[in-house]
C-alpha cells in the first residue's frame, strides 16, 4: 500500500510545488542548530579532512570487471581510497545516484523496463568496524532491527526527535553491529552524544564495506522498518524531500553532486548550438549515457539499457583486459610507426594469422573510412585504373572518395548521385531484390550485374579498379550475401583486371559465428580485406590487408604515413581484443547465440503481419518489416516506433536499410542466450500493441 502522505508528496511534486513543505523548517532549524550537535562518530575521524569517495554511476574508481558486484573488492577500493587520502574516514555523498544500486535487490518492477533505485538518501561514513555511534541531538529511540535482512542498510536503529517549535523528525544510523543495539527499547531517552551502536562489520551488513549510513526522515511514511535508504530516480524530488541532506548534522558540505544539473535536454541544447546540426543523436528522447559494462549501458541515474547494436565494442564495453592493455601502454608510450618497436610486429603477426595465404601483409589505420581510403588507392596504383564498382545501399565511408562510391549517402538526402567513375550494382538481396533465395542461382544471377557493370566500364575505353563490397550488407539492411556471389563476382572482376576488396569493418573479428572473417562464408579470399570497429573494441584502430603482389605495387616511391596508425597503444589494444576473443571463445559464443537469437526472432513472423523477413548470420541480424508482403511495402514509420519503444523496455536496437524498414541486431559478441530471449520477450511485447495491429 502507498502511504497517503507519500501519495500527497507525489501529487505535490507533479504540480510543481514543494513535495514535503515542512522538510523545509526541519532544515531551517538544524542549521541554526548545527553548532550545538555531537559529533556521531569519533570527533577526531571528522576533523581530519576526509576523502570523498566518488561512487556515482561513471565514477572512475570501477571498471568494468566484476568490482561492481563484489562487495569485498568494492570494501578494499573504498579503503584504499581512504589510505591514498590518510584518512581514517571516507564519505559517500547524499543524493548520489550509484552504480553499485543496479543489482537485482534495487530493481523496482514498472509496466516497461524495470527501474533501479539507485539515488542514496543517506550519508555514508566508512570507516572501522567497531567504531563508537553517536546520537547527534537527544531524542528517544523510536525503532531499531538488528537483523540484517534490509538490504538497503543492514542493522538500524531510528532515534525520533523534535525542533524547538515541535516539529517531529527522525535520524537513521544503518549497518551497525546487531549485538550493539542490544538493550535498546522503543521510547527509551537517548541524550545528545549517548553511544548508540557501533559500526558493523561487512558480514554484518551484507558484505557492505563497514560504515554508518546516516539519513534524516521527516515524514516515516508508516514504514519505519523498511524505510529506504535509497530511491528511485524518477522520484528523487519526493525522496530527497522526505530526506534532507544529512550533511547539516555533521557540518559536512557534501554537496550534492551535479548529475541533476546537466540533463540530457541542456546537453541537446549545447549540441545544437556548438556542434554541427548534422550530427545526428538516437531515438526521439535521447539518452545520455554515461557507463558501459559488458553488454550494458547506463545512464547517468544507473539505469541499464541491454545494448543490441554496438558492434564496435565487440567484446564487450570496457573489457577490463583491453582497458588495461591499453592503460598500460598509455603510460609508457605512445608514438608513431618510425621508431621499431614490439607492438606492431606483433600484432601484425598475430592479425594476419587469422586471414588465409595469400593476405599476409597490414596497414594500420585509424578508421573504417581510412582504411578504405587507402584500399582504393592500392587499388588503382597496382591496377592502373580509376573505376569502381560498388553495390547498391552500401556505405563504405565519410571522406568524399568514400561517399562517392556509398549509394547509402550519394543517393541519398543531400547527395548528389554516383560520379562517372562508379559503377552501381543491384544488392543481392534475395528478399527484396530481383533475383528471390540465398540459394546459388540467385548469388550467380546477382553476380551477373557486376560482370555488366564491367562491360560498361569497357565501352569507355577503360578497366575496373576494384570491386567493393561488405561480406554481410549492413547499411543495406543487415543482408546476407546469396551463395555464391561472391566467387562469381570475383572471377568476373579479376577476369578484367580488377583488385576485390571485401569491406570486414562491421562483421569481421567472429561475429558471423561459423567463420572468423566474413568473406570465408562465401569461399572467397579477397586481394583487400578492409577492417575498422570491432579490432579496437572503441579504440580507434583500423587495417588494410591485402597480398604482397599488391603491397609492392602499392611501394611505388611515395611514403604512407599514418601518424597515428599503428602506434604502440593501438596496437596494445588491438592485442588485447584477439586476446578476449580467443580466450573467451566468442566467436563460438556468436555462432550458438547467433543461431538462438536467429530461431527466436524467426517466430516473430506467426507473430505480426509486419515481419517481411528475418535474416543474417552470428550475431549480425535484421528483422524487416513491411505493411504488405505482396508489394512488400517498407513499414518505416514502424521500425521507428519499435526501436523507441524497445528503448522504453530498456533494450537498444536501431533501424537500417535503404528503406529504414530493417531492424539492426548487432550486440558486442559476449551477448548471452539470456540477453537474447529478453530481447525477443520485449519485441514480442511492442509487436502486440495496439498501434501496431493494422
Ligand atoms: N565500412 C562500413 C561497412 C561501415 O559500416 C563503416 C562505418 N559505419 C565504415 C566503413 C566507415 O568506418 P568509420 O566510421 O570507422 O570511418
């Protein structure tokens, strides 16, 4: 039951009026009050000058390891925090939204994703077990538990108190030792400074680092028992108003930290004034994001959101053994290609290891797009001529050569078309396309267009430079290439002369499961095999791979220089990421998952008439929708409306094709079958609505 005067405070708060207006006397008092108090805990641990211990959602104390959730790790980090300091004592700041709040026992259940109470409501004062607890002013004992089942503080008692005009208030002190409130009973007298308890230890308080939790009430709500000690985000108006700052007691200015101030509308203000409008930002409210975890991001309150489409942080976000990799580097040195050093042999040797004869030859870059800038230009140094061929849909770039030969911008809003150079292909989509299956006749039909893109080129006189194209189509709408078309491409172009270059920047590294490149699930091998976002789980490192023969031609007196490309850091990185890969075995991960997810999204055509088709391979998916399987007219609008409303269920999917009809699955590969039935369970949630009934 909700109590009525929490229901007041809410009803309040939604009209935009103070939620508890006698928390405000209560504060006014206290703070005329505040030279009279005790000191609650030992005066000499306060008067040194204790650290802040920073435990808000992107504090940098954490990494993505299993910290978060270790309460033993978290005590040693809080301690020695406190050490670096010299200090006895360590505070955990009031109105703090915490990442450490976003385990099951703090997960509220709502109608759409579940909501963490992460804001704590208390001040913390971590320090030895053991320590005397004081009562700050005189008061009687109002209630106490020394059980340990009340996650949120452990072992409590609650002193009740007045201010001089009769105005009730209550102080709590959680995690104390059970057996030092023995003898305790309800209504007893406690003077100002009496000892009341001692701080427990961490088996006491449920693994908790030992401290006080101390938190002023001025409303108990009829629940003294279970009083939280901390709140949901979406109410911390009404709760940081029923719980005054408890920094008034200690005379402590823990400000309150600034995570309210800079919201995501004041941050889309500044974007727009300051950055270029053509920066896009996702979903219709965005989201500011400030913790990346495995396979989850967090907002700036902790909220999780299960990322579904972050290819570029493959295994996972903030791996702590490329974090580490890379740090260590960091602090060493970092600096160009000129100097010989053991990175980059390394690395080179362990990448090319990964690719099949005759690919034994690297350059490192900074970004998909220079990587491909640089395959054009091998290209047509070791060929000779300019032309190019590239499918339709695709993008391979944002540099102007690589958006000339990206249907997916020059065809689109803004562009102005292919230049006479390019030559477009049909994408070999076997949905949507002119040629129906993934089947061999339909791979060889598409591959038919290319050898007619040639002979085009041919009537002028001149000869392919390459043929481009990405072994799983992702701007086209997450297709898989038809069997075959790739062979049949390839002879065809190498028949004319031309260099294949098969973009891996989206798939490559395991994601499609069955093979660690792409490309090998066509039974090519490609004369370049472009590489970018996953090879540095973030980091910016990117490759060009190709064969000696082309690399040679390539060394035609003019240097390559890359100032950052292949740097000691990236390298480190890169390492790292092949590293977690094998070790953890996702590529295998990708395969079974992959399939489960597959199997699961496939119901989803019984389901809702929108579902045209489902597709892909590994952990590289698209769900497309239509609003009549005859025409198979692009159902955009809900596409759209999906992914916003995913992100409601806290799930983050995107949208893409041509047509915007295809919804994107491409999650760092240690997604789980877990994380893949929740995903579906959610789809299947949004495809019943309502709306989306035709
Ligand atoms: N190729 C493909 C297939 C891509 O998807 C992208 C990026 N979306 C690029 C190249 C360009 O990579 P970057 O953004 O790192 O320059």
């Amino acid at each position: 039951p909700i109590s009525p005067d929490f229901a007041e405070a809410c009803f309040r708060d939604a009209c935009g009026v103070d939620p508890v207006p006698r928390s405000r006397a209560v504060i006014a008092w206290l703070k005329e009050n505040q030279a009279s108090f005790a000191p609650v805990v030992d005066a000499a641990l306060l008067a040194g000058d204790p650290p802040v211990i920073d435990l808000s959602v992107d504090t940098p104390l954490l990494g993505a390891g299993p910290e978060k959730d270790d309460a033993a790790a978290m005590t040693r980090m809080i301690f020695r925090e406190m050490e670096d300091a010299g200090s006895r004592l360590g505070i955990g700041r009031y109105n703090e939204a915490r990442v450490i709040y976003t385990a099951d026992a703090f997960k509220v259940a709502t109608d759409m994703a579940p909501e963490y109470r992460t804001v704590h409501l208390g001040l913390d004062l971590f320090t030895r077990p053991g320590e005397p607890v004081y009562a700050f002013m005189g008061g009687r004992v109002h209630s106490f538990r020394n059980n340990t089942a009340c996650q949120d503080y452990g072992p409590t008692i609650i002193l009740s108190h007045e201010t001089d005009s009769g105005i009730p208030f209550y102080s709590l002190y959680g995690h104390l030792a059970a057996t030092s409130l023995d003898g305790l009973k309800p209504g007893m007298p406690i003077r100002a400074g009496q000892t009341i308890g001692t701080i427990g230890t961490a088996t006491e308080n449920g693994g908790w680092a030992p401290h006080l939790h101390l938190q002023l009430i001025t409303d108990l709500l009829e629940q003294d028992g279970d009083f939280p000690g901390v709140a949901r985000p979406s109410q911390r108006r009404v709760w940081t108003a029923l719980c005054p700052d408890p920094g008034v007691v200690l005379g402590l200015d823990t400000a309150p930290p600034d995570v309210e101030v800079r919201k995501a509308d004041e941050l889309m203000a500044i974007r727009r004034r300051h950055l270029g409008k053509s920066l896009s930002v996702s979903y219709d409210t965005p989201l500011k994001i400030v913790r990346g975890m495995g396979g989850f991001l967090y907002t700036e309150t902790g909220q999780p959101y299960l990322d579904g489409v972050n290819n570029v942080c493959h295994v996972g976000h903030c791996h702590p053994t490329v974090v580490a990799a890379g740090g260590r580097q960091m602090a060493v040195l970092n600096t160009n290609t000129r100097y010989l050093h053991d990175n980059i042999v390394d690395y080179a040797r362990r990448l090319l290891a990964t690719f099949p004869d005759p690919l034994s030859v690297c350059f490192f870059v900074c970004s998909g797009s220079e990587a491909n800038e640089l395959a054009l230009r091998m290209a047509r140094t070791h060929t000779g001529q300019c032309d190019i061929i590239t499918v339709d849909g695709a993008y391979h770039g944002n540099t102007q050569g690589l958006v000339d030969i990206s249907p997916y911008k020059h065809d689109g809003p803004g562009g102005t078309g292919a230049p006479d150079w390019v030559q477009t292909v049909v994408m070999p989509c076997g949905y949507r396309g002119p040629h129906k299956g993934t089947g061999t006749p339909s791979g060889i039909a598409y591959a038919g267009y290319v050898k007619r893109a040639i002979e085009r080129i041919e009537i002028g006189g001149r000869k392919p430079a390459a043929f481009i194209c990405e072994s799983m189509l992702g701007c086209g709408g997450q297709v898989l290439l038809p069997d075959g078309y790739l062979r049949t491409a390839f002879g065809h172009v190498r028949a004319a002369g031309g260099v294949c270059i098969a973009d891996e920047v989206q798939v490559g590294f395991g994601r499609a499961g069955t093979h660690f490149w792409a490309f090998e699930t066509q039974g090519v091998v490609p004369d370049i095999v472009t590489l970018g976002k996953p090879m540095g789980n973030g980091h910016p490192v990117a490759a060009v791979v190709t064969t000696p023969e082309i690399a040679n031609a390539f060394n035609n007196g003019m240097e390559y220089f890359n100032t950052y490309g292949g740097n000691p850091v990236s390298c480190a990185v890169g390492l790292a990421v092949l590293d977690v890969i094998q070790s953890e075995g996702l590529q295998e991960n990708a395969r079974q998952v992959g399939a489960h997810l597959l199997e699961r999204l496939s119901t989803l055509k019984d389901k809702s008439r929108l579902v045209g088709d489902v597709r892909g391979l590994g952990l590289y998916l698209g769900v497309e929708l239509v609003t009549d399987h005859d025409t198979l007219a692009p159902a955009a609008d809900e596409a759209a409306y999906i992914c916003n409303r995913m992100k409601e269920y806290g799930f983050l999917i995107s949208t893409d094709g041509p047509l915007h009809n295809v919804l994107k699955l491409k999650p760092p590969i240690i997604f789980s079958k877990a994380n893949a039935d929740a995903l579906v369970d959610a789809l299947e949630k949004v495809f019943a609505e309502d709306c989306l009934q035709g």
